[in-house]
C-alpha cells in the first residue's frame, strides 16, 4: 500500500480520511461498494449483454440481406426507396469513420506529446508510455466510450508514479478533451458537409434525449438526415 501511504501525505486531511490505510481496508471497502451497487451492476451487465445481442443480431441480419438479396435491376417502388436509404446511411457512416480516424489520430498525438514529451522534461515517465499512445489510438476510433477507456488507463498508471503525476495526467485529459470537442466538430461537420455548431448543436440534443448513446450516435444520423435534405433541395 505504499501508493496510499505516499498519496496521503500530499493531500490535504479532509481528503486523506477517505483513503484506505491497507490492503484489508481496501477489500473492505470493495466489498461494501459491491454489496451496495449489486442491483446496478446487476443491471448493467444485463444491459452490456443486450447491447452485444443487438449487435451481433444486427451484423447476422446485414450478412444475410448482403449475401440474400437478389440482383435484379428492376425493383418496386419500396425496395428502390429502401435500398436508397440504406446507401445513404452507409455513407453517413462511411465518412463518420474516417472522420473518427482522424480525431483518434490527433487524440494520440497530443497523448504522445504528454506522455513522451512533456513528463520526462519534469523528469516523471508512466511505464509502457509507448504502448499507451498504442492504445489511446486504438480506442479511440470509439466514439466518446474510447477517450473515457484510455483516460482511466492512463490516470490509473500515473497512480503507480505518484499522486502528483495522477492529478497532472487528468488536468491534461481534461482540458485537451475539452478543446477536442470543438475541433472533432470541425473535423466531423467537414466530412458531412455540416458547420460545426450544426453538429455540437445536434450532439446536444441527442445526449439530452438519449444520454451517452445518443451522443455517439448523433454524428451519423445526423450526417445521413443532411444527406437526406440535401436531396430533396431543402437546404
């Protein structure tokens, strides 16, 4: 337990009574939480579950319309107007995904100058650096659910360090993330030929609607509700 010991000595006593003094507190304290929040995690790996068969009943119906449909040229009036949709929505979601390999691209940039720059000018280095920059990268091409997976893995690994290290690793998460927003909405809204504020505004709404999934998904539906406007010579 050296981590608390050390990390109770640089923050202030309103702070230090709430950490664990050893490791048999820490279980403690584990399993009270468990004990309290059964019924949320309970529900949350009911939820993750759900979400997975959704997900692989999705790609199982895709693969099956993909390989099924017959290619025939002419088409009624209803699988005309539908395979039009769907062409539509893939390119939305076409160019959502290069604009996402773009954000994540500049995300581990300004995480490798962080972590391979800036600590070792304080003379402080995270272990497995490299490897992090690997990883923000890699989740990164998540939306939202990514940046929130490398930040704990980065914060948790700057705990090992030191206290210290911990606080200046989620100030700069925070406050580079914070700018991203307006930049990942430029570069997004350039994709789907939208201002930025279009999609921050649209980013709203559905986050206000839908909560987390809504904003991930509101780029895409956005972009394919656009396209679709623009068709019809609305805007």
């Amino acid at each position: 337990m050296m981590l608390t010991s050390h990390a109770r000595l640089q923050v202030p006593d309103w702070i230090a009574n709430y950490l664990p003094v050893d490791a048999e507190q820490m279980k403690d304290k584990a399993t009270q939480l468990m004990q309290t929040h059964a019924a949320m995690l309970q529900q949350g790996g009911k939820d993750a579950a759900r979400g997975f068969g959704h997900v692989l009943i999705g790609m199982i119906v895709g693969a099956i319309i993909a390989v099924g449909v017959p290619r025939t040229t002419h088409r009624l009036p209803l699988s005309t107007a539908l395979v039009t949709r769907v062409t539509r929505f893939s390119e939305a979601f076409r160019r959502i995904v290069f604009a996402q390999v773009k954000i994540s691209a500049i995300n581990a940039t300004f995480t490798a100058l962080y972590l391979l720059v800036a600590l070792p000018v304080f003379h402080e280095r995270l272990p497995l650096s490299k490897t992090l920059v690997m990883v923000t990268f890699i989740v990164g091409l998540l939306p939202v659910i990514g940046n929130l997976v490398s930040n704990a893995i980065i914060v948790g690994i700057s705990l090992s360090v030191s206290f210290g290290t911990a606080v200046a690793s989620l100030a700069f998460l925070i406050i580079i993330h914070k700018l991203e927003y307006f930049l990942n909405a430029r570069i997004i809204g350039g994709q789907i030929e939208a201002r930025a504020w279009e999609l921050l505004l649209a980013m709203l709404a559905m986050e206000a609607a839908f909560g987390l999934p809504g904003v991930i998904a509101a780029p895409i539906f956005y972009a394919y509700l656009k396209r679709e406007l623009v068709y019809l010579r609305l805007v």
